[in-house]
DNA sequence: TGAAGACCCATTTTT
DNA sequence: TGGGTCTTCA
C-alpha cells in the first residue's frame, strides 16, 4: 500500500481548492459545482486544520446527511491524514442528534428512548382519530374502518415534513386564510382553473372549506401526537431535530456542553427540512463571535425539496456571516468534457433560485475527456419500444468498443421507465445493477411463509381452522408435489364427508393408510408425507417457542432452506429472508410475550396500512450497466450517460394531487415556476453525471398511439445550447425480436385439468345455483376450485358480518310470523351477537369488536326505518329453499332470502350487506353493445342475474304455482349520507331470455369441462394461484398481486 | 351546454 | 380514495 500523507495529496489540489483549505479560521462558504471535489475539499480543510493549528481531532464536527457521506468522508480523510481520521467526529445529522438524545434523555423527560417504526406512528395515530369527536372531518365510517386512509396518509406527511412550519405556521395559516377571504382575493383552485370567491360556486367553495378544516384538525392531532409518542419513549426521526433545537434554545448549560466540545464545525451541504439543520448549526457555532464554520454546497443540486431540502438554505447562511464569510467558488471540473459542461450549464442558467451573484462557470480539468469535443446527443424516437431498444443497442455498441459496461449508466425519472429496459437486458444478456427498495410483504416468497405461518396459527388456536390454507401449501414448491395429485386428493377428501386435511396428511404421514397407492404418483407421496410431519412439527414446536424460534425453525427444517439454496436468485431470496427475519426478531425484541397471533395481526396490519418493510435488491454484478433515477445518481459519476423517457408529463406532476394538501401546497399554490426549476436541476444533475458521452432521449408517440410533449428542457438545450435534435431509427427485425420477448409475459396463465372421466363422476349430479352461474360468468377457473374440487376457503371477516347480519334478520322474521310479536331492537342484537360469537374465528381481535359494534349500530338503524313496513307484511317465508327445479334440461336450485306473498303474487326480498354505492353497477342488465371483456356490460351484473335467476325458479317451482311479481334488493346498510337504499327490480320476457341463456350455455361448459381459461384479473385469487403456483418457477421482481384472501360478498 | 357517469391513474428518498 | 379527462345523456 502506497503511503499518502496530508503534503502530497495537498499539492495536487487547485489554486482555489487551494484557498478554501487555508484559510482555516472564521466561516467560509464554498460553493462547488458538479466535478469540483467537494468530499475531497472537506477532507483537505480538516487535515489543513490539524496540520496549522494545536486543535484535537476530537474537536473537529464534520457533518452531513447521508450514511454513505460520512463513509466516503472518512475514506477520503485517511487518504490525508491517515488513522488519525478516525478520531474526527464525522456525523450524519441525524446521528449527531440521535446521540444527544441518547445521553442526554434524561434531560428530555424520558429514559431509554427508542425510535418509533412507521408501525407505531400509524398505531398512534389510529388512536388519537378513535378519539376525534364524530363529526370530525377525519372521521368517517368508511367499511370497516373509522378513518379514511388518504386523510390518514396526509396526516402522516404533514406530521413527518412539515411540523416545523407548523407550530409558526398553523397561525400564519389562518391569519392567511382569513386575509385573503376578508379581501376578496383568495384564489380558490377548482378543476385546475382560479376562482375568485365571488365568481365560486357554493359547491366548490364547500369543498375547499373542507379542505381547510380538515388541514386545521390535522393541526390540532400534531400536539397530541407527540404527547402521545413521549408518553411511550418513543420518538420519530422527524422529531428529534426539534427535540434537540428546543433543548437548546431552554437551556443553556446543555448548549455549552456542545460547544465547548468543538472548535470547528464543517457541514457537507444542507439537506434539512427548512432550515433546522442550518439552524441546529447555528445553535452550536453562536458561541463564538467569529464561528469556524465550513459549508459545501451547490444550489444547482438541490433536489430533495420534497423530503426538506430547500434553496434557500445556502442563501440564509451567506447573509447570516456575511460579516466574515469568505466564499469561494469551484469551478475547475475534473469529471466531464466541455461540450457537457456548456450544455448543462446553458440549462441551468435559465433557473432564477440561484444565488445570482455568482455564476458558477465550469472549465473542464480532465486530463483525458477534457479534449473530448462531442456534443451532447438528444434523440427522439417515434415510440417508447423504438426508444428502449435504441439505447439497448448503443449500449452494445458502446461495450463492444470496449466501454466496461460499469461506466454507462441509464438514468430516468421515474422507476417504472426503467422496466422496459431490464426486459430488454435480460434477453439480451446485458448485466446491470439496479438498486431499488422492494417490500417484501408483497413478494411471492414471503407471502408464502407467512401463508405457513397463518396455518400454524390458526391449527394452533383450534384444530382445522386452518384447512383453507393447506391446498394452497401442499402446493409450494419448497415441496416437490404434483398438482395433479393434489386435485385428485381434494376430491376424494370432499367425498369423505367430514374427513379433514390434516387428519388425511397425519394418517398418510403416519402410513396407517394407503389412501391413494394407486393414484397418486409415488414422489408426491413421498413429499406429501414430508410436509405432513413437517406441519405436525411446527404446530407442536409453535407452543413450546419463541415467535422467533418458530420461524428460524420453519425456515430450517422445511424445504425452505433448500429450496432457497437452489434457487436461480438465491442472493435475493437469501436477502428477502434475512430482512424478514430480522423484522421478526425486532417485532419480538418490542414485545417479549409475542405471540404467533399478534405477529401475524401485525404483519397484516402493515399490509393494510401500506406500511412496507423493505429490502434493498441489489443485484449486484461486477461489471454491469448501472441503471438508477436521477435523485439516485447524484454524487456519482460515468462515462457514458444516458437519460431515457424525457417526457414532459412524466417528469412534470401537476400539482394539486390527492396525496397532500399540506400547507405547502396551499400556501404556495401559485408557485409552480418553482417547481419546474425544482426539476431543471434534476436534469441538470443527470447532465452533469456524464464525462464523455451524454445521450438524451424522448418518444413521441405512447403505445396508445397518443401524441406525447418532449420535455421542456429538451426545447430549451436546443435553443440555448444549440444541440440539434436528431430523430433515431431503429431496425424492424430489431424491434420484432424485442416485442416477441416483451409479450411472452402476458401470456394466460394454463393449468393441467383432472382427467375427464373423473370429472364426469364429479359432475354427475350438478345442480346450478345462482351464486355458482356469477362465478363460472366471472371466472371458470375460480369455478374450478372452489365448486368442482371444492377446497375449503376462508371466510373473511366481511363475509362472516353478512352472515351474522342476515341470521339476525332470517331470526327476526321467524320469530315475528310464528309469535306475530315484533322482536324489540335489543333482542334482533342478540341475534347478531350470537352468530357473530359463534364465527368470531374468523375476525382478528379488534376486527371483531369493529364489527360487532358496526353491526349494533347499523341494525338499529335499519330496524328503526322498516319496522313499520314489515308489521304490513302479513304472509311470507323465509330462507325459502327451492330444489329439483329443471329449466330446458338443466337442474337449478336456489335459496332465497324472503317471499312476501298477495295470494299468488310474489314479492321476492334478498338482503345485502355491504357498499351500496359499488354494488348499483350489479344491479343492471347486459347492454347491447358491450366492452370487449366488460364483464357488467357482457353478462349483467351478479345482482341482476341473482333476480332473473329466482324469476326462473319460482316460474318453474312446480309445487306451487306462484308467480313471481318483484324483486327487490335490501341494502341493509345506508350509504355514506345515511339514506337506505332499496333496488327494485321488474324482470322482463328479454331478462328471462338473456339469463335463460346463459344458464343452458353454462351449464353445458361446465358438462364439458371447460375450466382452463380464467378471467385474469390481477386481485383473483384462483388465476394467481394457478400463475403463481402452478408454475414451478419464480422470477426476482414478480409480486403477487392482491391479497391471498378474496372478497367475499356475502351473497346468500 | 352542462351535468352526470365511466374510466384511468396515482414521483423522487433519507434517517 | 379522489381528481382529471373523456364520454354519454338530457
């Protein structure tokens, strides 16, 4: 190892590098731009430091934002100053507070203060909206939860960006507000036009009241909040800055501590949220009249305001030591050639968010791509294909030349732009690195773990509550099972009555029986028996052992491990695994008593609050094409680069979204110059990456054949920096080949059927009802296993409050026609309470509680507005069951909810829980003219048909010989403005006909075994198992969309 | 012409 | 969920 010492690496700095280092006392500013070695210069001041003055390492504070700073920081350092550089304290801001904190958390109020997850803020929160009046504007029922998630989602970014404006801000806000209404002049924005508030329309202007309203009571929940997060020693990273300030500003003593610690003070670019970190500087530094204070930065390279960073930082801080600043500014680049450094520069010169006295020409010091005089490249191309396997091909090119492919990078806007782009590297064998945060709650593997671990739990709690999910796990490929075999068995344990899986796998695994020696092959046998003892383990280990414990063992003792071990990505699954666990062990480090429930409870409650636990997939090839965003690419440099997808609108949001309307945005809602320029920096840093070739590009027409705006800035290079636009083109064999890969992807997912004689047997005596005719319409693969090979399902939590809600009202009815007293709302309660007892395994914990208050609330509502109307009612049935009914040959059946009778006449009731606002489109008959591959449009809806379908089995029950008159679908909970709905349908000759139709055309499918081909709609649980499952292999990105559990609709 | 309905689409990232 | 945009209907 060569020896390098503080002299010989100061020779080699510039004459302005030069002059920032030597001036080692009072603040300096220095202003770097891209290329300028930034990292290097810090390093230089600190050794220049160390070297001219009799200061301790120790008393040197080198701070900035990332993890990855503080490593290059260090590195650099021991390149001057060698194992000394240790002893500098190099921090992230973050750190710096979190070890105030840690010391001295006793002066905060609190011992062992811990950060919070994302988990525990959310937690919190629920509670404090619990808490909120009713008539809170955070607070509506919505389904079966008491808040809506986007309010809580911008609760949660105003909590985490904006508390520092806000306790300022929540007055300036209001005065704000007040002013402008006072005045007249307040700009409302309605529709992406300005109002002003006399032209408004009463409507829009409620809206934008709401707005307001919501915004002050997300205010008033911040003071709460944190009371509640020191209330459990917890506190959010967000928060600790403002912690620190405050103990700062109270006292003194504890200031002084700080600042008698250090001498100098070195700050690696301000990435904080406005201001605190310029401001947590300012606290340790103002103990001396002349602060040792060195700043690094570029205001061309601000491009995290979203998460805080802010422009005008640099600025403050100039005026704030103008006294004694001495600035200097960088401008000898040592990374790019001159031709990049012009264009980038023309670009960023049109940016007003600058500091305008200085104007940062860059001159190119390169020793090699300083002679380099090719322009920068923009092209275009007619369409996205055209464009991804343009820059495929210059990639290639480039290679072949002998560019390493670690010096070419693709950067983009976006994560999405990139997807192309890897389906084209994968067929085309080009390695690339791309970083990205996967959350592996969603990911196929994990999702699999956690299935085993729901069945251990639930076998756990009561034995064969967990039968629904051993199909699915029998049919994993961490073991070697054959689907078909597994079918066969289904079958076989449906026609049993009452055998169950598990005492079917026991007895197997036992080998007591031979239930299927001729059946089933020999190798899943083997497999079978496996996994059965394997499953027999886990439980019987599960009472003995620590969540922890369990899963460690899980992973070991299945075919997990191996599995994982032989797999094409084992790097990624190894990283999946290790990340999950580690999640565990934390979970269980929060909570000692952890048990198996609460941990799956928790999981899913990270899955329905969209909280992810994420992994870094790194795919991590030596010499590979670094794909990444452009936020990404800052501080990193490569030969070539290329910047894909310059598409205005991609690039450009238009402001206004849903996701927040935070102050910011209302504040600001006219300071949308400052967003674009926000962006031109984001383009100017993914220029500036570049150090020979720079190729831009954009499309011109979507694959929708839509015409597309090339990005602004593109415009703007060919005027300002004279780059001439060159259209490329791309051969057609190139782009066939491409497109012949790109839709082998789409491909429907195909499943091997039982064997046709088996399933005549099956069939034999099939009965159709409605609900089974709006599966097999919907998706016959869904038939297929859940009528045909009927594997047993969960119930969900909404399907089994249906069931409770229609025993209560089957209950009420009953006992109202045998007594003819009307039951009292309180006895109708204890219906519901006692069916919802009787299925409570279906809820979580509070899932049950939600419900059972749900339905209390909603009964007696119901009850309320009907009573009257069903004392009317003097002759009915209820629960009808009507069988052996044939229709042209096809045996139907159905159970109905409630016949109301005059005479003959009949008036058919059916009851429905659930939104009635999505289910008015299941209410209506086929149009003429479908949508290709509307379902609504094609069939009719399911409710629709479930009316048509009673029509046809009251006209052809010959037993009596009604007639049926209506039908009449009861919403039994009202809408969101708490009006009840009923849907009256009258069943016309063309309705009879239409489902006649369908029910014979059906009927002879299924006959004909017509199960292969399903709806593949991305939340079926049946078509993503057979793609998912069926298919014995697993691609790294693939993610399983949808929940495991289906919807249930509570159709009776 | 305006209202109502259907449909599509939902950054960037650090601690 | 909810906004913008495009389509359909009165």
């Amino acid at each position: 190892m060569t020896k390098v010492g503080f002299e010989a690496l100061y020779s080699k700095l510039n004459k302005r590098q030069k002059e920032a280092v030597d001036q080692i006392d009072g603040p300096v500013m220095v202003v770097a731009g891209p290329g300028t070695g930034k990292t290097q210069i810090l390093a230089a001041r600190i050794a220049n430091i160390l070297k001219e003055t009799d200061t301790n390492p120790g008393q040197i504070l080198c701070l900035t934002y990332t993890d990855a700073g503080v490593v290059a920081m260090r590195d650099r350092l021991i390149q001057f100053i060698g194992p000394l550089a240790y002893r500098v304290n190099i921090h992230t801001f973050h750190s710096l507070c979190n070890e105030i904190i840690q010391f001295n958390s006793s002066y905060f109020g609190y011992k062992n203060l811990q950060p919070a997850s994302d988990l525990d803020t959310e937690k919190i929160l629920r509670e404090i909206i619990d808490e909120l009046p009713n008539d809170s504007p955070l607070k509506r029922f919505k389904g079966d939860i008491y808040y809506e998630a986007s309010d809580l989602k911008n609760l949660f970014d105003i909590l985490k960006k904006e508390h520092f404006e806000i306790e300022v801000l929540k007055e300036q806000a209001e005065r704000f507000f007040k002013d402008k209404e006072d005045s007249g002049d307040f700009v409302y924005k309605v529709n992406g036009k300005n109002f002003k508030k006399g032209d408004i329309k009463h409507k829009d202007y409620k809206e934008e009241r709401l707005k307001i309203d919501r915004l002050k009571a997300s205010l008033d929940l911040f003071g709460v909040f944190n009371q509640k997060m020191a209330e459990r020693r917890l506190y959010d990273f967000s928060d600790m800055i403002l912690w620190v300030l405050k103990a700062f500003k109270e006292d003194k003593d504890f200031l002084l501590n700080y600042q008698e610690r250090y001498l100098y003070f070195l700050v690696d670019e301000f990435q904080d949220t406005n201001g605190s970190q310029l401001e947590l500087v300012n606290y340790l530094a103002e103990y001396w009249d002349i602060p040792n204070l060195f700043v690094v930065g570029d205001e061309d390279q601000s491009i995290y305001r979203f998460q805080g960073a802010n422009v005008k930082n640099i600025d403050l801080f100039r005026t704030q030591y103008q006294q004694h600043l001495s600035t200097t500014v960088l401008t000898d680049n040592y990374r790019s050639a001159q031709p990049i450094l012009d264009a980038s520069r023309a670009l960023i010169s049109l940016n007003t968010e600058r500091i305008a006295t200085i104007d940062k020409v860059l001159f190119s010091k390169h020793p090699e791509f300083s002679k380099v005089t090719d322009l920068p490249v923009i092209r275009s191309y007619t369409n996205p294909i055209q464009e991804t396997v343009a820059v495929g091909n210059a990639i290639k090119a480039l290679h072949k030349q002998g560019v390493p492919y670690k010096e070419m990078a693709v950067l983009y806007r976006n994560h999405k732009h990139v997807e192309d782009i890897i389906k084209y590297f994968n067929t085309s064998d080009i390695p690339y690195n791309s970083k990205r945060k996967v959350n592996i709650l969603t990911e196929l593997f994990v999702k699999k773990l956690m299935t085993m671990l729901k069945y251990i739990s639930a076998e756990l709690n009561k034995p064969y509550s967990g039968e629904a999910y051993i199909f699915e796990i029998l049919n994993y490929d961490f073991y070697d099972i054959a689907p078909l075999d597994l079918a066969k068995i289904s079958v076989e344990i449906k026609n049993k009555r009452g055998t169950k899986w598990r005492d079917f796998l026991s007895e197997e695994s036992g080998g007591q029986q031979d239930m299927f020696a001729n059946q089933a092959g020999h190798g899943s046998k083997v497999e079978i028996k496996r996994l059965a003892s394997d499953l027999e383990y886990w439980i019987k280990e599960a009472n003995n052992v620590t969540v922890p414990q369990l899963i460690e063992r899980l992973i070991a003792k299945g075919g997990v491990l191996s599995y994982v071990m032989q797999a094409d990505s084992k790097r990624w699954q190894m990283q999946m695994l290790r990340t999950f666990f580690d999640f565990v062990k934390e979970e269980a480090a929060r909570k000692p008593d952890l048990t198996l429930q609460e941990f799956i409870e928790t999981v899913e409650l990270y899955q329905s609050s969209e909280i992810p636990i994420e992994a870094m997939q790194v795919l991590h090839v030596p010499d590979s094409v670094n794909l990444m965003t452009l936020h990404g690419s800052k501080g990193l440099e490569f030969e070539h680069v290329f910047i894909i997808r310059s598409i205005d609108s991609e690039w450009i949001k238009k402001r206004g979204n849903n996701r927040d309307f935070g102050l910011g945005k209302i504040l600001n809602s006219a300071a949308e110059e400052s967003d674009i320029e926000e962006v031109r920096r984001l383009m100017y840093v993914g220029m500036t990456r570049a150090k020979k070739g720079l190729y831009m590009s954009y499309y011109k027409k979507d694959l929708k054949e839509k015409e597309v705006n090339k990005l602004q800035f593109i415009a703007e290079l060919e005027e300002k920096a004279g780059l001439k636009e060159e259209h490329g083109i791309v051969s057609d064999e190139d782009i066939l080949d491409f497109e012949m890969h790109y839709y082998q992807y789409e491909a429907t997912p195909e499943f091997e059927l039982l064997d046709h004689d088996y399933l005549d047997v099956l069939l034999e005596k099939y009965t159709l009802s409605a609900t089974h005719l709006n599966t097999y319409l919907k998706c016959p693969v869904t038939f297929y296993f859940n009528h045909v090979l009927r594997v047993p399902s969960a119930k969900s939590e909404s399907a089994s409050f249906g069931t409770a809600i229609h025993a209560a009202l089957e209950e009420l009815f009953k006992n109202y026609s045998e007594n003819k007293v009307m039951p009292s709302v309180a006895d109708v309660i204890g219906y519901f309470d006692y069916s919802m007892y009787l299925n409570r395994d279906s809820f979580t914990e509070q899932g049950y509680k939600r419900h059972k208050e749900h339905g209390k609330q909603t009964l007696t509502k119901y009850y309320e507005k009907y009573r009257s109307e069903w004392e009317q009612e003097s002759v009915y049935v209820i629960e009808k069951n009507m069988a052996h009914i044939e229709l042209g040959g096809v045996p139907i059946k159905g159970k109905l909810d409630k016949i109301v009778f005059d005479g003959n006449d009949a008036y058919v009731i059916d009851f429905k829980t659930g939104n009635f606002e999505t289910a008015v489109k299941k209410c209506k008959p086929p149009k003429d003219e479908p949508k290709e591959g509307h379902y609504e449009e094609t069939y009719g809806g399911d409710y629709w048909r479930q009316m048509v379908f009673y029509h046809l089995l009251i006209d052809n029950f010959t037993e009596k010989s009604w007639q049926m008159k209506r039908g009449e679908m009861n919403f039994v909970e009202p809408d969101k403005h708490d009006n009840f709905h009923k849907e009256v349908f009258t069943i016309s000759h063309e309705d009879v006909a239409v489902v006649k139709q369908q029910i014979k055309d059906t009927y002879l499918k299924i006959k004909a075994h017509e199960f292969e081909k399903g709806c593949g709609e991305d939340n079926c649980h049946w078509c993503n198992f057979v793609k998912f499952y069926l298919k014995k292999e697993v691609h790294i990105t693939e993610t399983l969309p949808g929940s495991g559990v289906d919807e249930e609709e509570g159709m009776s």
